[in-house]
C-alpha cells in the first residue's frame, strides 16, 4: 500500500502520523492533498532507529548527540536535505526535518516497509493533532487508506523541534522534551526561538485551533470570564485549571490535570470534545514546567488564531 503511494495513518507517542513513502513524490503530495496543507509547509520524515536514519541522511554532530540521547521520543531534528528523498517532504526547503518516532507500532510499521515515512500530524489542516484511532477517522474518512490503531498517544503533544545546522541550534517548536533537557544533552549552545515569528515553518497559530473561539483569561478571574461570555448567548465551554470551582453557566466542564504529562496527554482530546458541545472555550495557562510549557505554547497559539 505505502510502495504504490498510498497513506496509512499510524499512532506515535505525540500525535498519530499520515504516512507515505518519503522517497516518491506522489505519496507524499497526497499527503499534502488529504491535509488540504500548502506544499511549502515541510512534513517530518520517521526512521525506526538512528542506525536507520544515518543510512539515509547525513547528520551534524548535534543532531547525532541529541539523537543518541532522546531517540527513539519525541524530538525532531533539522537537518540537511537528503537526494534520496521526495523534495517535497522539505517543502521547498534545502533542509529536512527527522525523526526516529516511540511508539513501537511506528517503528515495526517504518522497519517492515524499509523506507522512511513522510509524516505530518493525520488531521485536516488548521485542526487540532489527532491523539487516537477515532480522531483520524472522523477527521481524515475514506482519504486515508488505512489506520493503525496503537491506541491513545501517551504524550499527546507534537514533538519538540531543534534546528542543528544553525549555531547556536535553535529550538523551533516546544514539546515534551525541554529546553534543559536538551542543553544538558549536548555540548553546543541552543537558543529559543519557538516564540518568535522566525520559529519552524508552519508553526503558525491556526494550526492548534480548535473550531471554538478559545479565550485565555487569569485563574482567578475564570467564574467571571464564563459568566461574561456566557451572558452574551454563545454557550461556553471550560477547560478549568486544577481546583477551581466549576462555573455555573459553563454548558460543559473538564478539569485539568494538575501534573503536566496528563495535562498534555489530555489536551487535544478535550479541545476536541469541548468543540463538540461549545462556540467559546474558556481556559488558563498552567504553569510552564516540563511539558505544560508545551501545552501553554498551543493554548497560546489557538487563542491568537481565534480573533
Ligand atoms: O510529533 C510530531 O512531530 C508529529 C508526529 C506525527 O511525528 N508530527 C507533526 O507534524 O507534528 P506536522 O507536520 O504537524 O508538523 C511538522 C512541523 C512543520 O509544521 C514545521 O514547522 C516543522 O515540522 N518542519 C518540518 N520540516 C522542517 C524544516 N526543514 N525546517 C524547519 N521546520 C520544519
Ligand atoms: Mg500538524
């Protein structure tokens, strides 16, 4: 299926992938096509193994360093482009983006198959990443060819991305894998910039929006924020920070997880559901530490994206 061109979704440890093979370019635009996604926004390309992965491309030293600490997780590395692969994973760029995905079904899928997978997150574009089977389905349908099922995604947030050919390297995107974690597994500097306009390409803020208008408000200003909005007719949805009381106009509640990891575990599955039942979504930015910087970068992002 994946040697004629054709798309399977697979779970990772982040989000679920929709695969295709990364060395022709008519799996690969199809990708791009399911996705409605424009082609200048470069896809991740998934090894079973850094043994694997050095087959195909050349690695700098940092992308050797973090890899050998990190892989297989939930880290991406830029890297220089390989001849071997469809250019079109690159979107246009002289610069490839690699990964050696956790979950086991990821890496017996790319191993069986021989070759690395082109893969972005397995939604529409513009939709918040699919986190299970039943996320893919409904979102994708028919245009996916076959799904994977592994389950739950345990982390639940797209991978940290680090630029390796820039010195200092650049942290593009924030994920699970922390910024000190990544410094302590090198030997070389890495600067910030999964903030700023210049971080990875197509990182832009609509691509973690969920449909419902989401607005960030302080803790202890919640009640009154759902209150607000809810007095104006739109029927609210809360994603309630760990031991606040539950507002009364809320048409549907979830309580946070106080502990990062279940935090993002849950995040996308709880946008989605609050979706279901909301035209406004009203949360909080929980403390950045470990992973809830991750989950604090996305509520971030969904909320510019819904002015
Ligand atoms: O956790 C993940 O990374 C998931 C799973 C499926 O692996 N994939 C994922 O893919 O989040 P996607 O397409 O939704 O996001 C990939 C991002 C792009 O939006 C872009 O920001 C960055 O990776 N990227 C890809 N190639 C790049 C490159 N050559 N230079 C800089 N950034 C790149
Ligand atoms: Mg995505």
């Amino acid at each position: 299926m994946l040697g004629a061109g054709g798309l399977v979704a697979f779970p990772t440890e982040t989000v679920y992938g929709l695969g295709a093979d990364a060395t022709r370019d008519d799996g690969v635009e199809r990708i791009f096509r399911v996705k409605r996604r424009p082609l200048r926004h470069p896809l991740i390309a998934h090894f079973a193994s850094l043994a694997m992965m050095r087959d195909w491309v050349e690695l700098p030293p940092m992308a050797v360093e973090l890899g050998e600490r990190f892989w297989p997780g939930p880290l991406t590395c830029v890297v220089r482009r390989s001849a071997r692969l469809s250019p079109l994973v690159s979107g246009g760029l002289d610069t490839l983006a690699v990964r050696v995905p956790g979950h086991p079904l990821a890496r017996a899928l790319i191993a069986a198959f021989g070759s690395p997978l082109a893969a972005p997150s397995a939604n529409r574009f513009g939709r918040v990443s699919p986190t299970s089977a039943e996320h893919v389905r409904t979102d994708l349908g028919s245009d996916v060819d076959f799904v994977l099922d592994g389950g739950a995604c345990e982390v639940g947030v797209e991978s940290t991305i680090v630029d390796c050919l820039s010195e200092p390297g650049r942290l593009l995107r924030r994920g699970s894998v922390t910024l000190d974690e990544l410094c302590a597994a090198t030997t070389r500097a890495i600067e910030d910039a999964s903030d700023t306009a210049s971080g990875a390409p197509g990182t832009l803020p609509a691509h973690y929006a969920p449909e419902a208008r989401l607005v960030l408000v302080e803790r202890d200003q919640f009640a009154e924020a759902v209150a607000r909005i809810a007095a104006q007719g739109a029927r609210v949805g809360a994603l309630l920070p760990p031991g606040r009381p539950r507002p009364a106009q809320a048409v549907h509640v979830i309580e946070l997880e106080s502990d990062p990891i279940l935090l993002a575990r849950n995040l996308y599955r709880s946008l989605r559901e609050l979706d279901a039942h909301c035209d406004v979504i009203v949360a909080s930015l929980p403390p950045e530490v470990g992973v809830g910087a991750a989950v604090a970068d996305r509520l971030r992002r969904a909320a510019a994206a819904s002015h």
